[in-house]
C-alpha cells in the first residue's frame, strides 16, 4: 500500500502535553482511516481531488474523537486488481479497518466484498446499482445516488417538459457503471414510449468518439443521450461540439462529475447541454456552506464532486465512530444505519436495508459564457430529486 501518511495535527492537542501519565499516552490510539482511490494512473484528477476532499474532513472534525485522525492512502491505480491487493495488505498488516472512497464501480464493487471478509466498514460512492443492490453486503454503504436514481433524475423532467422529443441515441461505457445506465435509461424510454434508436458501446480505453457520434447523427435522433464518465465524457463532448451536434439535436449527459470537467471543457462546449449531477458547489444548504467556507479556506478555490463526496463519506465514518464510542466496524456499521444527517445536499438518510443514503442528485443546464457571474458559474440547477429504488423492488438482501 501507499505509505504516505500524515497524522493530523486536528485532534493533537486532546493528547495532553509531555506532563500526561505515561497510561493516557498509550491510550490516545489514533483513528485509521484508509481512503481507496485512483492517486496515480488515467484517474489520477479524481484522485487528486479525493485526497483534498479527506483532508478537508479531518480538518473539520477537528478533536471530535478525542485523538488525532490518522489518514492514509491507498492508490488502486483504477484497477481493481490492485485496489483488492492493497486493501488485502493494509488487512492482514496494518489490521486497517475503515475505508472509504473509490471512484471506479468495479473497483469498490471488488473491494467491498474484501473489507466485508475481515468484518470492516466501508463507504463509496460509485453509481453501480449493485453496490446497494444485490452484491450489497453488512459492511459497505453508499453515499451516492446509484444509476437508477441519476437516470430518473435526469430523463423524467426532460422527457415531461420536451413533448417532441420522440427518438433518443445513445453512447454508453462498456463497463459495469455504463452498462447499469443503460438498463435504466432503456426502462425510462419504454416507459414514456421514447424509441431508443441505437446505441453504440465505446471501452473505457476509447479516445475517439467520431465514429459513434456520426452514428448518432445519422440515426434521426432528437436527444443523444451520453451513458460514460470521466476522460471518455469529455472526449466525446469536445469532438461532439467540433462536430456541432448540439445544434442538431440535444444532448444529455447523465452522470457528470461536475466543477472540474466544466473547467475542463470550457462554457462554449456546455452551454445549452444537460447534466446529471451528485453535487454542485453552490448547493444551498448548511453544511455545503459548512464545507465550501472551510475548503475555500484551506486550497483557494471551490470543491469538485472528489473532494466533496470523499469529504462526505469520511466525515460520516468519524461521526459514526464517535456516536458508537468505539473503533470496531460493527458498533459504527450499527451507528450509521438508518442515520439522519444534514448532509451537503440537505437532509440525508441512510437507509437500514440496503445501507443506501437517500440524497439528492441534480439536473443543470450549462450557461452562456456571457451569462456567468464568476469564473465558476457554469451551470443552472433546474431541478433534483432523490428516485431509488423502494425497499420492496430492492435486490439487497443483508444477511
């Protein structure tokens, strides 16, 4: 595993001076907290951001435990194989117990069954339905909205408030996160009796999307609808407006990670597009203020969708750990099911069945470069929602 650690100064001060008993410094164990993610590799931004969003995290809690917070990294690379070989060694040497993190669906779908192994708690973030569906397990819990929910969000109001709409193209990741966008999308469409003209699937490797855009193009289609994520997002948007598809037909990018590709891909590319999104920095509520007033603070500048969810999903274990009054992973696992929380999208909870949090995902329209107020307005929120899939159509069956 990575070795590069740091113990916070948040929370030193509560293990006395030099003048504590010798029996008070043995006891002032710090909390482990092992944040799984792409350091290094493709994914290395998320990474990068991930790390920014876990410090931030401790920074805030501060001494709420009454020890220091000891937060390490694991980089996975953005390969599952060697996200489970990391995490297995930080097991069976370090006795890790509390992970959080992982950008990749198939990586914490792959981890997540390690952790539960050795009876440890883990919380992620990735969209793949089965993470809280049926591989769902007693130690894994989940604080992004899953596909089902991104699709809904995202299809239903556009569908409800576009009537010509009638035919829809679709460009979808073949990997385990896209495929579960397109059962979705695929249900929302027959649904509202939408025709789903084609489809075409691009490796997560791919860089050149021309080929399935004039695909799109040719098909008729009044809506491309983009299923992918990440660097593949981007290139296809860019070779989209070099191509400029979104003046023949509107386009819909379900899952976007938001602030840093916005960043990356300029307003004159976005503007007039529609996006799914777990978070945007300018969400009104408590605790984003919260956070935004803190991350400003500590890196000068507003917090992407990494930062703002590896913040969540560690600051929901340090909490859990201090309401339990214990490190075991099953007195925090106890703690956080059926928690509620004012969360950076407003009231969360996380529910006890499937250990899923209900939140809320966004839709936003990108904006006019002219119309920004600041260098990161980008995007108008138009609506949210919090669809999941109800306990009674769930596939998670804890044991």
């Amino acid at each position: 595993m990575d070795r590069r650690s740091f113990l916070t100064v948040a929370g030193s001060a509560a293990t006395g001076s030099l003048m504590l008993p010798r029996f008070a410094i043995a006891q002032a164990r710090p909390f482990s907290y092992y944040s799984v993610n792409a350091f290094s590799g493709n994914f290395a931004t998320s990474g990068k951001y991930s790390d920014l969003g876990v410090r931030a995290a401790v920074t805030a809690f501060g001494n709420g435990l009454g020890r220091s917070i000891e937060y390490r990294k694991i980089d996975s690379e953005g390969n599952p194989a060697i996200a489970v070989r990391k995490v297995q060694q930080a097991i069976d040497q370090d006795k890790a117990r509390h992970f959080g993190g992982a950008a990749l669906s198939n990586e914490a779908l792959a981890i997540m069954k390690e952790i539960d192994k050795s009876k440890g708690v883990y919380i992620t973030y990735v969209g793949a339905d089965e993470v809280t569906g049926k591989d769902c397990n007693r130690s894994t819990f989940r604080w992004g909205l899953p596909t089902y929910g991104a699709v809904n969000t995202v299809m239903r109001p556009l569908i409800q408030q576009n009537p010509k709409w009638k035919k829809v193209y679709t460009i979808t990741g073949q990997y385990v996160f896209g495929e579960a966008l397109l059962r979705n999308a695929k249900a929302v469409m027959q649904e509202t009796k939408l025709e789903h003209v084609g489809n075409s699937y691009h490796s997560l490797a791919e860089k050149e999307f021309s080929g399935y855009l004039g695909n799109a193009m040719g098909s008729g289609a009044d809506v491309l609808v983009v299923l992918n994520f990440g660097a593949n997002t981007l290139d296809l948007l860019r070779q989209a407006a070099t191509f400029g598809l979104k003046q023949r037909m509107a386009v819909v990018v379900v899952w976007f990670s938001g602030l840093d590709t916005f960043q990356a891909l300029g307003a004159d590319v976005t503007d007039g597009m529609y996006f799914g999104l777990q978070y945007w920095h300018t969400l009104d509520t408590p605790a984003n203020k919260d956070f935004v007033r803190l991350y400003k603070g500590e890196f000068k500048e507003n917090p992407r969708f990494y930062s703002a969810a590896d913040y969540q999903v560690a600051t929901l274990m340090f909490d859990a750990a201090k309401r339990a009054g214990s490190d075991e992973p099953a007195a925090i696992v106890k703690a956080l099911e059926g928690h509620s929380y004012q969360g950076l999208t407003g009231d969360e909870q996380i529910r006890p069945f499937d250990h899923q949090v209900s939140k809320n995902y966004l839709l936003v329209r990108g904006k006019k470069k002219a119309t920004m107020k600041d260098a990161d307005d980008y995007a108008d929120i138009l609506s949210s929602s919090r669809a999941l899939v109800p306990q009674g159509e769930s596939d998670c069956k804890l044991a």
